[in-house]
C-alpha cells in the first residue's frame, strides 16, 4: 500500500465516531492545538487561517490557538514547531518561503524542510500578475519586445522576500530578455509608482491587482495561473500565451514536525481537509479569493509537490546565481 493511502486508510479508520480528534474528550478539552503563523495578524492569509481554525475547533470539540510569530523570513514560526514535540499540537502554516526558497538562499540557515517537517496539507494556491500602467504595453509581446530594444532599461518592480524576485528572474529567462529589477519593501508604494509612471510594471499577487485593474488604472499583461481564474477569466496566461515555463503560484499549507505519528498527520488532514469545503470557507472564497484556489492535497501529494518544487527553484538559484 503506497504511503498516501495508508494515510487515508488511517485517517478513515480512527476518524469515525472520535469527534474529538485523535485525543481523549478529557485530554483534547485540555490540550489546545496551535496553529503557528509566520506573519502579522490582519492578512488576508492570517483571517482566512482564523477562519478554517473556527472550523476545526468545533469539528473537534478542541481550542484551536492562532499564534502569530512574524520575523527572520518566516524562520521564528518554524523553529518554534521544530522546538515543540512530535505530537501535532503546533502546526506550521507553510508558504514557499519556509518549506523551499529561504533553505535553499540561505546557506547559514541549519534546518532542512524536508528532513524536519511533515506536510499536512496543501490547501490553497494563486498566481501572479505582470501589471502595467493602463496605456503603458498593449500585450505582453509589446512588453517584451520593449526590454529587446532597450536590455536592462524597462524597470519591473518586485516586492516582499524572495519569491517575486526570483519570479523576476524566471520571466526573464523565459521570456529572454534582461530588466531593471527594482525591490520594493511593500506592494502599496510599487502599485503607485506603477501607476504614477515612475516604474513600468510590477509583479503582483491577484488580490492586490484587482482593485486597480478594475477601476482601468491598471492592465495586466498575464498571469502565471495554470489556466485563467474566474475573477481574471479576460486576462490571458503566460501559458496561453506560449510559455508554459512561467505557470507558478503562491501557495499555502500546513505542516507539523517530523516524526509525528502518522494517524495524527492523517487526522489533521481530514480536519483540515473538511474546512476547506464548509460553507463558510466556500462563502468566503467567492467573496474574497480574487483568483486564488481551494487545492487541497493530501500530505503524500504535498510531498511530491514540494520535491518538484525545490528542483525548480533550486535549478533557477543555481543558474542566476541569486543571494539574499
């Protein structure tokens, strides 16, 4: 039996009837589970977390804690788990920063995700938006063929840690021509120099770029979505658009530290698995996903997913030759 039936076959077996998850009614009333954040409160990540934890804790009958611990590129929150024990209490919220791209920039860094990590999950995921001042580039071709005529001059504004960066880099090599990266700390100061004139694109999440496209201060050139969102069905994919290197997303999940019991690993899935699908997170999704999905991968599946992840991001590293 494969290692991701076996979970589900355990998950299936103790679920039934154990509405208090993989404890004891005395001891799940006394044991909260954590859910450790490596960001701010007020995110839009951090709400839609609260929101699932809401979910979980009356499904087990259990005190599910958010704890925010922001800092040191994402690495706070996840030795606070590493610190923990092996039981499942503290459950990391995992981005491609701690799970792939901060192991892999930072050489100093002793910790190795995939030796010291359990995935749980992969819940949800969206893409990226190439965005230019209305008026700017027509299409992504005209785009292109503007870096072609003038290599290193037309500026392309990326913010946060390293993700956009090498998002950067990726779309130059994909698209072979050379830009003018400009780091920005936060997206708000890039989406108005965008549109002020003073950069000629960004890199930016769904969400930060629907208001201003909507409102025709913003075009957007193409998304790195597998196929086109619903809230951007009228902008083409770099896929669509004959480069299906550039398909990537932002994604999120939920890990726990390694050597936990994998009855417990399966149990959380299926906790966290069922939120995804209440009415509640489905309501909010439609109301507030502006082009991000519901994934939901079980932890084998997150495995693989992360293997292929690391390879990619890795083989890029290597041939950019990025640092932090």
């Amino acid at each position: 039996m494969q290692r991701r039936d076996a979970l589900r076959a355990a998950a299936l077996g103790t679920l039934g009837g154990l509405a208090s998850g993989w404890l004891t009614p005395a001891q799940a009333q006394a044991s909260a589970l954590n859910v450790i954040m490596p960001i701010g409160g007020g995110t839009g990540a951090d709400t839609s977390t609260r929101l699932l934890a809401d979910v979980i804790g009356r499904e087990l009958k259990r005190s599910v804690v958010i704890e925010n611990k922001p800092g040191a590129d994402t690495m706070i929150a996840t030795q606070h788990v590493l610190s923990g024990s092996s039981d499942g209490s503290r459950v990391l919220f995992t981005s491609p920063s701690n799970m792939v791209i901060v192991p892999l920039v930072n050489k100093r860094l002793n910790f190795n995700p995939a030796a010291q990590l359990q995935p749980v999950i992969t819940a949800m995921r969206g893409g990226t938006s190439l965005v230019v001042k209305s008026g700017r580039f027509k299409d992504l071709a005209e785009f292109v063929a503007a870096a072609k005529r003038a290599p290193g001059q037309v500026s392309l504004a990326t913010y946060g840690g390293h993700y956009y960066k090498l998002l950067g880099l990726m779309i130059q090599r994909e698209l072979g021509i050379e830009l003018n990266l400009a780091p920005y700390k936060d997206p708000a100061p890039a989406v108005n120099d965008v549109v002020g004139g003073n950069v000629d694109a960004m890199l930016s999440d769904a969400s930060g770029a629907r208001e201003f496209f909507r409102a025709g201060k913003t075009h957007i050139l193409a998304q790195t979505h597998g196929r086109r969102p619903q809230a951007f069905h009228d902008v083409p994919t770099f896929q669509e658009l004959g480069h299906p290197g550039l398909v990537a997303y932002i994604w999120t999940g939920f890990a726990v530290k390694a050597g936990t019991p994998p009855e417990v690993v399966a149990q959380l899935y299926q906790s966290f698995s069922r939120a995804l699908k209440s009415k509640e997170y489905v309501d909010y999704m439609a109301a507030n996903s502006s082009g991000a999905e519901v994934v939901d991968l079980d932890p084998e599946q997150t495995r693989q997913y992360l293997d292929a992840e690391r390879k990619r991001f890795a083989a890029l590293i290597d041939k950019t030759g990025y640092t932090a």
